[in-house]
C-alpha cells in the first residue's frame, strides 16, 4: 500500500522521504530506551528536511546539484543527501545520492617521450619500451620469465618497412585470383581502371585512390558490412559510406561505355554457331532478374516491392545481352510488382531497336504488339493457347529457342558474381541501386571471357 505525502517531499529525484513517513516512524515505541514514542526518545531522529537557501550563490549551487528540469515551488532536501546529514560551513550542499550519474571527467592521458634514432647515446644502454597510441602493448604472460634473458641490444638494427605504410590493394591482391576475388576483374584491368579514375579522387581523403577504389569494389563484389571494410582499410565507419557513396557516382559515370549498343554489322561477324542455324537475325536476348531488397519501413514501399515469385521485397530490372554474351543494355531498377511488359515498355529498351531487328525472350514478354509497332520480330517460346498439348513442330522450335536463351542465364549468373545483387541489398543503398546495375554491368564487360563460379 503506497503512503501518500503530506506535503513536504524531498526534492531528490528517486527519493521517497517525506513528512509522512517520518511522523510515523516517531510514533513507533523505541524497544532501546522504552518509551512510548520515537519523538520521546534520545535517540537521532531517521531523517530531517532542509529548505532550498534563498541567497543567490548558495541557492545555485543547490539547483545546479539536483539537476532538476522543474524543480518544486518549496522545495526541501532530506538529511541522507548531505555529508554531515545537515547543511554545515564545510558542506553546504547537497552532494550525496542525488538520483542520477554524472558523466565522468575526461582525462588526458600523460604524454610519454616517443623514442628516436637520435635519442639512442653511443654507450647504447638497454633501450627502454615506450608505447604511443600507435604501438600495440605486448602480452604480460610472454614477460613472466624474463629473468632468463640478456640484455636486448638496439644498436644499428634496421627494421623493415612497416607494412601499415603500404596500401591496402598492394598487399591483399598479389595475382589474378586474388583480384577475381575481391573485385570480380583481372588483375590488369584493375590497375587500368584505377589509372583511370585516380585523378577524380578527393584531395581530402588521405586513403590512396587505389584503396578507395578497391573497397568500392569489395562492397559490390563480397558485400561486406560496413564494419568489417571499417576494419580492413583502418577507418571508420561513417568515412567508409562516404567513400562508397562518392566513388559509386564516380565509376558509374565513367563506365558506362563499356556497356554499348553494338551496331547490327558487330552482332553478325561476333555470332555464335547455335544462333547461325536457327535465328541468324537476332539482335539481342532479353530477360528480367531480381534482386532480395531489405524490408522497408514503409508500408507502400513494401507494397511496390513485393514479389509474389521470390515471395519477399525485391528491385526488378530488364537484362538484355548480345549473342556473343556482351551486356547491351540494363535498365534501372523496379519494383519487384513490375510485370515484363512494364519494365519493358517504361525502361527506354525500345529506343534502341530499329526496324528489321530480331529480339528472344521468354513468355513472359507480352510485347509483341509493341515490336510490332517498330518492325521488330520477337521470338518467343511457343503457348498451348487452351490446347492439349504442342505440335511437333512447336516443341522443336521450343528447344531451340531454350539452347539459345542459355546465354542470357549465364550473363545474369556472371552479373550476380557481384554478390550485392545476388544477396539481400540493404535499403540505404536504394538510391543508388541504378548505378550500381550500371557498375556490375558494366565490369562484367570488362571482365571479358572470364567466368567464376564463386
């Protein structure tokens, strides 16, 4: 059963002593002394209250104490918050178990000498062990024995190159695999793209533009968290999004002419045998892929990024391949509700077609009404239409589209290499997710012939 106060509370929040709590702890029978009540007794009473001082200085100090945000029009302290349990000339103030945690003084920490060649005399002494804030401590339990060992002489020793001063990309990628591995591109083509956009790089930055680079690329290609690229390029985690977000504007902009629209002429000298049998006037194979998108906060967004087929939020975007395997053309991102016929229509695909040229898709590219209009044949694998079953004729033409169609799977394979389109995007990264499409595409390109299963 809660007491209610009868008006004087203590001011201290978190604190309960009150008037009433007090008169009835008076009217208790002391069993030390014997009498009838508390208030008949010698013994010190359980607490007592002290008004808030009216002069200005003490009355400031009160109140900058407490840390109040409102405090009381009376306001009143109990005797457990002062150090001699009342207000005295050596503590006036209230400074004991006020209610909440002050937040500790910062200390500097004591400066040590940092120890150079020209402070090591002639004599050469045994040399002292100094620790700066780039020095790592060693191990107590390895210095248990030390009895055992002679003096350690530092005297004309060189040491090598410590390898904190080289660049990140000089010491993870040594050869080819290693650089298939954290950017998805040979070696070589690695170090002509970064002569190539070394120069855009922020002169604020003290990262070398080859390390920027390279992190730019091991997001896209591993999708590391943030953290862990943080950890591995030695800075933090807020510098590494900057950084990502900088030089995904950059590659996107000067890459993307490694994706073109190859001339009609190109497309036949470069056609595969598969093609020349069957459909020797293709200009292109087309194909949707999505990509897991992490849920958003917001509800319509959820909406528009629902697909029924991956049965989670998703981006869709349009892929469409030459039939040598070259990616032509990646349209930006949509919303995983999107149909074929959608993305197709709204993407700007079209514009790129002419008249008399030939276009594979599945059947789910009800567009033919819209290559129509263009002069543009579709080839598409063949409907029942309610009927029982294919003609003979059907079904090898069916077969044949399907052994041609492989090349654009094997083009959206190579493109989910970059496993931040193959694993789940996180949804800071949706408004740049069109450049990144563009960036993939377009290293898939330059990547060449090279195709990893990983």
């Amino acid at each position: 059963m809660s007491l209610r106060s009868s008006g004087t509370t203590c001011a201290v929040r978190g604190c309960t002593n009150n008037r009433t709590k007090l008169s009835q702890w008076l009217k208790r029978e002391c069993y030390e002394h014997k009498p009838k009540t508390k208030a008949e007794c010698p013994c010190q009473r359980w607490y007592s209250f002290h008004r808030l001082p009216q002069e200005d200085e003490p009355k400031r100090t009160w109140l900058k104490n407490l840390n109040l945000k409102e405090p009381p029009k009376h306001l009143f302290v109990c005797s457990f918050h002062f150090v001699d349990k009342k207000p005295t000339q050596d503590n006036p103030y209230p400074t004991l178990f006020l209610g909440y945690k002050k937040p500790p003084e910062k200390r500097r920490r004591p400066r040590t000498p940092h120890v150079t060649g020209s402070n090591v005399s002639s004599s050469c002494p045994t040399s002292q062990t100094f620790h700066d804030a780039q020095t790592q401590w060693s191990d107590p339990a390895m210095e248990d024995h030390i009895y055992s060992k002679g003096p350690t002489i530092t005297c004309g020793v060189t040491t090598a190159p410590s390898s904190d001063s080289l660049p990140v990309a000089e010491l993870t990628l040594k050869d080819d695999a290693d650089c298939l591995l954290y950017t998805g591109i040979p070696l070589l083509e690695f170090k002509t793209l970064v002569s190539c956009l070394q120069h855009f790089a922020p002169k604020s930055s003290t990262l070398p533009a080859e390390d920027q680079i390279l992190l730019t690329l091991m997001k896209l290609r591993q999708n590391f968290v943030i953290a862990d690229l943080a950890k591995r390029f030695k800075m933090s985690p807020g510098q590494v999004s900057k950084t990502l977000k900088f030089w995904i504007d950059v590659i996107a902009e000067h890459t993307q002419d490694l994706i073109p629209w190859l001339p009609r002429e190109t497309i036949k000298a470069t056609l595969p045998k598969a093609f020349m049998d069957s459909f020797p006037n293709t200009t292109c194979i087309i194909d949707c892929t999505e990509s897991v998108l992490q849920k958003a906060k917001n509800l319509d967004s959820r909406t528009e990024s629902y697909s029924h087929y991956y049965a989670s939020n998703t981006v869709k975007y349009l892929v469409a391949t030459a039939p040598s395997g070259i990616v032509m053309y990646i349209s930006e991102a949509y919303g995983g509700k999107c149909s074929d016929r959608f993305i197709t229509q709204n993407s700007g695909f079209l514009d790129h077609l002419r008249a008399g040229d030939e276009v594979t898709g599945d059947r789910g590219f009800t567009i033919r009404d819209l290559l129509e209009e263009r002069n543009v044949g579709l080839i598409t694998p063949a409907f029942t239409r309610k009927k029982s079953q294919l003609t003979n004729e059907q079904v090898t033409r069916t077969r044949r589209i399907a052994n041609v169609r492989i090349h654009i799977e094997r083009a959206i394979r190579r493109l989910k290499v970059y496993k931040i389109l193959s694993q789940t995007v996180p949804i800071h990264f949706v408004t740049k997710i069109d450049k990144i499409l563009k960036i993939c595409a377009a290293l898939v390109n330059l990547r060449g012939e090279l195709i990893s299963s990983k």
